[in-house]
C-alpha cells in the first residue's frame, strides 16, 4: 500500500507540475499577445501649403496688346509676397546686341498699368516689389500693351521678358529667401525697407 500511495504522490506530483507548467506557458502566451495588440502606429503627415503663383503673359506677337499679369490661383493658395523683374533686349539678324535707346529715348514705350506705377517700388536690385499681399484667386496685372518708338528699329528682334518670385506673406521668409526687411500689416500692405 505504501507503494501505492508513492505511486499516487508522484502522479499527483507529475499532474500539478504538468498544470503549472500548462498555466504558465497560457500566461506567456497571454502576455505575448496582449503585448502585441497593445502597440499602435499613429501616422503624422504633414502638408505644405503650395504656391499656385505664375505669370501670364497674354500677346499678339508683336508690338500692340501684351498683356503681362501675375496670378495667384487657387482658393487653397497661400497669401504671398511677390517681386518682378523684367530685361529687354534688341539684336540684329546676325545676333550683335544693338542700344534700346536713342537720342535718350527708349525706342519701345511700356505701357504699364496703374498697379504696376503704384503698387510695386523699385528695389535698386533689379526687382520691383509688390506693395500689397496677393491674396489665393487674385491677380495684379502689370503691363497693358507695348509701342515701337523708332521706326529704325523695326526690321531687329526685340525681346521683352519678365520674372517674378513669390514667397508666403510672411517677414521672416521675405529675410530669408530675399535678404529683405519687410512689414506685413493684417489687413494686407506690404512696406520693404531698402
């Protein structure tokens, strides 16, 4: 009998360690998959808003209407600060550069548009810079139409071409970008400081 309850001891024994040893083993696996489930991933994508801001330049190809006009397109454009610049040049056939003035005259008349006379100032860099903040689905027309002056001039090429930068409607980027000091009110006007 003593043999018998040895016998019994022992798989009692084997039974709890086989149970303790399927508990625990149900624990880490628990464990594992509650850890799993625990983590998360939390994508952060972040947009920056993109300037619609380009140059239209709407002529007949030649001398007449060349209408030169700056847009800021799109309701979801930011509000930005712009400056143009604009380079004429005349050659001969044979590509020698010739003067665009004579008898101190330029021999092509610019017909600028008022926004273009007092809205923009002369930043003694080659660029004129825009007084006023053009605003998302707005535009600023700058030229109306050019004139030839000198009929001499006539059988030359002329080229007439403008740039523009833009850059949100901010001080800060105004510095950094074009080494500018500028003052941007609320309700939208522009000072630079030269």
């Amino acid at each position: 009998m003593v043999r018998n309850q040895k016998r019994a001891v022992r798989k009692l024994g084997a039974i709890i360690l086989t149970v303790l040893v399927i508990a625990v083993a149900i624990t880490a696996v628990l464990g594992v998959y509650a850890t799993s489930h625990n983590v998360s991933t939390i994508e952060n994508e972040i947009a920056v808003a993109q300037s619609g801001t380009r140059i239209i330049d709407d002529t007949d190809g030649g001398f007449g209407r060349k209408e030169v006009t700056i847009k800021n397109e799109g309701a979801s454009s930011p509000k930005v600060l712009i400056r143009v610049a604009y380079s004429e040049t005349w050659t001969k056939s044979d590509g020698t550069i010739i003067s665009n003035v004579v008898d101190g005259n330029n021999v092509v008349i610019k017909d600028w548009t008022t926004a273009f006379v007092s809205d923009f100032v002369d930043g003694g860099d080659g660029w004129y810079y825009y007084k006023k903040v053009l605003n998302p689905a707005s535009e600023v027309k700058i030229l109306d139409s050019i004139t030839l002056n000198d009929s001499s001039y006539s059988k030359n090429n002329y080229d007439l071409s403008f740039r523009f930068e833009s850059v949100q409607a901010d001080a800060a980027a105004a510095s950094a970008l074009w080494a500018k000091t500028v003052t941007v009110s609320d309700d939208g006007v522009v000072t630079w400081a030269f």
